[in-house]
C-alpha cells in the first residue's frame, strides 16, 4: 500500500511569511503525528491529530497550528516564519493514537527560511 | 515519560554483531520501549517493540530484562547500509502518549 505522502518535499521561504505543509497518511490511519527535525535539536513532537481533534501538543510557539480533515490528511501551518524554523517537518502516521501504535513516517518538508 | 540514556556513536565493521544499550531507569509499568532507525534525510522507520524479555524480528532483537530499566537493540551481521541513527523510545501504549526522541545514536559501519 501507498506510504505516507508529503508536500511539497522542499520550500523556500522569506521570514515574516507563513507557510503550510501537507501530509496524506497511508489509507485507513486515523492518527497524524507531526515533528521538527533540525541538527541542533532533533526530532521534537509538535502535536498529534486523531480523527480530525488535536490528541496531543508539544511546546512550540502559538505560530505552529494544525488541522485534520474527515479523510485523516492533515495540514501544519507557520506563521510569521523566523530563520530558525529551518526544519525537516516530518509527519506520522498510524492507525491509533501514537502511544499506541506503530509510526510509518513520510519523507519530510525541507523548509528553509531566509 | 521515562528519560532514556543510549551512545551517542558506535562504530563497527560490515558483518559484526552490533549491540545498542539503552538505560530507562524510571521506566513506568505500562511503558512499552520501541526502537526506531532513521537515515539522512528520510523519517524514522520503525524496527521493534517490546515489553519484556526478548522480542525478535526479520531485522533485530530487542533484550530486556527482568527489572526493565534498561534495553539492548542486537544487529546481526551489520552491512554497510545499516548506518544510521537509531532512537530508543519508552511511552505507554495507550491512545494519547506522545513520543519523545532523544538524540539517538548513531552508528557508523565500516567495510
């Protein structure tokens, strides 16, 4: 079966900008998980959506926001970028909430802010 | 959430057994640990879970013992492309648990 999809897989962006990401889960996953990945911090959790409600939040800024819609695909949303969200965004997908569950990653958003 | 403890780097020729420890001291009854492989610019990938004793796989085995603060990932016979990161993860297994990834470490295979 199709693994989990992302787009754009890379994005350049101005700061001051915002910018939304996308993430299709694999067919019949309910749980989208999304993350940051950069060199210094590594993989830090930003929030969980299941069934289209918003399970569970990392710590990160207010600017960092999420939805899932009725067909599990999820979308993140920055806003007012700032040079330091230069980030691997990588989502997760898994049939149950992530506690749970296996997490089948995508391939990442490479975002970089200028 | 558990805290947990791994090399930051290991270093090993193709063909060897490679042996990943990871401490959880403070592990919970209904944590579950779970071990995570990720190449450069790729997601993690799932390798294995388990709960007690020994779990084993097509690609690993996971060793835990009996008072479970602490967890062994075992590569057999490491190639090449086994060079990665690798992050050992505690949560319970139950809806709403987020997981945390440590700095992982990272294993480098030499011919």
């Amino acid at each position: 079966k199709a693994g989990v999809t992302q787009t754009p897989r890379y994005l350049i962006k101005t700061r001051g900008q915002q910018v939304t990401l996308s993430c299709s889960p694999i067919s019949g996953h309910r749980s989208v998980s999304w993350y940051q990945q950069t060199p210094g911090q590594g993989l830090q959790f930003l929030f969980e959506y299941f069934s289209e409600t918003q399970r569970n939040k990392g710590n990160f800024p207010g600017r960092f926001s999420g939805r899932q819609f009725s067909n599990s695909r999820s979308e993140m949303n920055v806003s007012t970028l700032e040079l330091g969200d230069s980030a691997l965004y990588l989502c997760a997908s898994s049939i149950g909430s992530q506690g749970a569950y296996e997490q089948y990653f995508g391939p990442g958003t490479r975002l970089t802010v200028t | 959430l558990a805290k947990t403890t791994q090399p930051i780097s290991m270093d090993s020729y193709e063909g060897q057994e490679v042996n990943i420890t990871c401490s959880h001291n403070n592990i919970a009854t209904n944590d579950y640990i779970t071990w995570y492989q990720q190449f450069p610019s790729q997601g993690p990938r799932f390798i294995i879970q388990g709960y007690k004793t020994k779990v084993t796989n097509e690609v690993a085995s996971l060793f835990i013992p009996a008072d479970r603060k602490s967890s062994t990932l075992s590569l057999p016979r490491v190639s090449l492309s086994d060079t990665a990161v690798y992050y050992c993860l505690v949560a319970a297994n139950q809806a709403g648990t987020a997981l945390i990834f440590g700095k992982g470490t990272t294993l480098s295979v030499s011919s």
